[in-house]
C-alpha cells in the first residue's frame, strides 16, 4: 500500500533562473519483484533497511499478520513520517508490531540486538528516493540548493561541499571515477578545482557550472545530464554508501535463519559487484544459495512507466539451503577412480 504520490507541478524558478524542486512523484523500483521474492509469510520478522518512500514497506506491511513484525530503517526523518502514515492507515486489530528506526542499516546488528528480534526476510533497496529531489540538500543537479547531499542531519558531518572543496585534485578524480564511473573524472576535476580557486563551490548550480567547463561540449547535449556521475559518486561519498552497505548486507547474511531471504535491489555496477560478491561468497561457504542464477530486472511495462529504474537489479538469497552439487561415482569408472 504505497502512499499515493502527487505528480510534479512544474519547475519554478530561482533567483538565477535554475528550476527550483517541483512536487516530486515517487515510483517504487521493482515492487512486486522484491515483495514475492521475499516469500513473505504472516508471523515473518520483516526488515526494510531502507524506507525512502515506502512503497516496498506499504506492501511488507500488508502481507504481515497480528502476530508478524516489521522494522522500518532509514536515515532521513521524513521517511519515518511516510512510513507512519502507512502504518496509521492499517486497522490495529491486523496490524503488525512494527518499529520504525531513524538510523542507517549499517547499524543493522545494533538496531536488531535493541530490538531483540532475529529477522527472517530483510530487504535492501539501494536506490534513493525521488523525495530526495525536494529535500533541499543539493541531490538534484536541476536546483539551486547548498551543497550537501546528506541523507540525515548535516551538522557536524562532511558535506559535497567539503569534498569538493578541500579535496586535491588528483582525489577528487580518483573519487569521480571510481564512484560514479566519470569519463571525465580528470578534466572535471581540474575544472573544479581551478573553480574552487576564485570562489568556494556552495551550491548544486556552483557545482553544475564548473562540471560544465570540464566536460566536453558534446558530452552536455545527450539524454543524461553531464552532472549525473559527479553527483552520484558524490552522494556515494559523502554518505559512505559501500561502507554501509558492506556492513548492513554483512549482519543480514549472518542473522538470517534457514529458510529466511535477504534480498538487494542495486543501481549502479559498483554497489551491484559488491552485492553479487558477497552473496557469491556466502554460498561457496554453504550458507544458503541464490535463488535465480541471474538478477531479476524491471520488466518493459516498468521501463516504460519509470525509465530511471532502467538499470535496477534485485538479487536475492536464500539461508540454509546449500546448492546440490551433483555426485559422480568414480567407483564405476575404476580406470579413474
């Protein structure tokens, strides 16, 4: 039961004439292929590590019964709030226990040892939520915003500004590439840093400016914008997006009961090689096994609604049940037993 999104109203305008947010409409990626994936069951112990707009968490809560439980993580205060209007609208008399933690699923462990609770499905969606657009900390390249794309409070944690600011510039192409994978990463670096020189880089429009000067012409007239790859390896840094996602997948393979699920919808191929890593590696140590060969993919009437989910990817594991490996018997071949 995801909440009903309002569609956007059209861009208004900034003082230097950059479109300020409209009123952002999210579609939740993948949405019946992760909840089926999941296998969820009435008394399951549910965990949506990462809320965003609530869709996944709207349809978990409405496959749970009286006696499930269903923990909501995320780290922007706002999710929570969609989430508890979800929750609101389920009658009391059906309603699963449900806890809805402002924090980041890199705590996964912490949260799960407060809550006492030993899940049996938890899902990750690792894409961020279009809500993020209006938020007004500089994770649209299309508004005039500070720049800090951070998905929790601000103060006192680095900021897109402070990385593009302080970082020299052979790291901050180190970064551009190695995160957002930038052709680019060496020439908008340069850009950036000789920007830097004559005036701090504050905003997303400062930021959009010296990426233009540091990309090629030809590059700023295709169907994504220049600023898409900066702005995602920046995001990714400044929220330590692998770190955490490294950590929280970690807790989840390892508490995870026989016969649970854990299930990652990655987006881009850096945080996918690191999902198809780890999964890999927990069935060679025979911890469970995967339960497709391949990733299961938006279909072309998803595509066709929603072309952002274009390079989704929902991998999904399966505890306790190894993969059967095929026994020969040598001993009817005794030339070569």
């Amino acid at each position: 039961m995801p909440i009903p999104s309002r569609r956007p109203s059209g861009p208004r305008r900034s003082h230097n004439g950059m479109d300020m947010a409209p009123v952002q409409r999210h579609d939740t990626v993948l949405l019946k292929e992760a909840v089926d994936a999941l296998e969820v069951t009435a008394g399951d112990v549910v965990v949506d590590a990462t809320l965003g707009g609530a869709g996944h968490f709207g349809a978990l809560l409405a496959l749970l019964g009286k006696e499930g439980t269903l923990v909501g993580i995320d780290a922007d205060k706002d999710a929570l709030v969609r989430a508890q209007a979800v929750v609101d609208a389920v009658p009391e008399d059906v309603r699963p226990t449900v806890h809805l933690v402002n924090g980041n699923f890199r705590d996964l462990a912490v949260i799960l040892d407060e809550l006492e609770l030993t899940p049996t499905k938890v899902l990750f969606d690792l894409g961020w939520s279009a809500f993020h657009l209006t938020s007004g900390r500089g994770f649209s390249f299309r508004t005039d915003e500070p720049l800090l794309m951070t998905y929790g409070d601000p103060e006192g944690v680095t900021t897109a500004a402070d990385l593009v600011n302080h970082l020299s510039e052979s790291s901050l192409a180190d970064l551009l590439w190695s995160l957002g994978e930038e052709r680019f990463a060496r020439s908008i670096a340069k850009s950036i840093v000789a920007v830097r020189e004559e005036k701090p880089i504050e905003t997303t429009a400062d930021l959009v400016a010296a990426i233009g000067e540091g990309a090629p012409s030809w590059y700023q007239h295709r169907k994504i914008h220049p600023a898409t790859k900066t702005f995602q390896a920046l995001r990714i840094a400044v929220n330590d997006e692998l770190g955490a996602l490294r950590e929280g997948l970690s807790v989840a393979l390892e508490r995870v009961p026989a016969g649970g699920r854990v299930a990652v919808i990655t987006f881009h191929s850096t945080e996918d090689r690191i999902v198809k890593t780890m999964l890999r590696e927990a069935v060679d140590e025979g911890r469970g096994t995967l339960a497709s060969r391949k990733p299961v993919a938006p279909s072309a009437a998803e595509l066709e609604k929603n072309p952002r989910a274009r390079s989704a990817k929902l991998r999904t594991f399966v505890a306790g049940a190894p993969a059967v490996k095929n026994r020969i018997n040598l001993t009817s071949f005794p030339a070569y037993a």
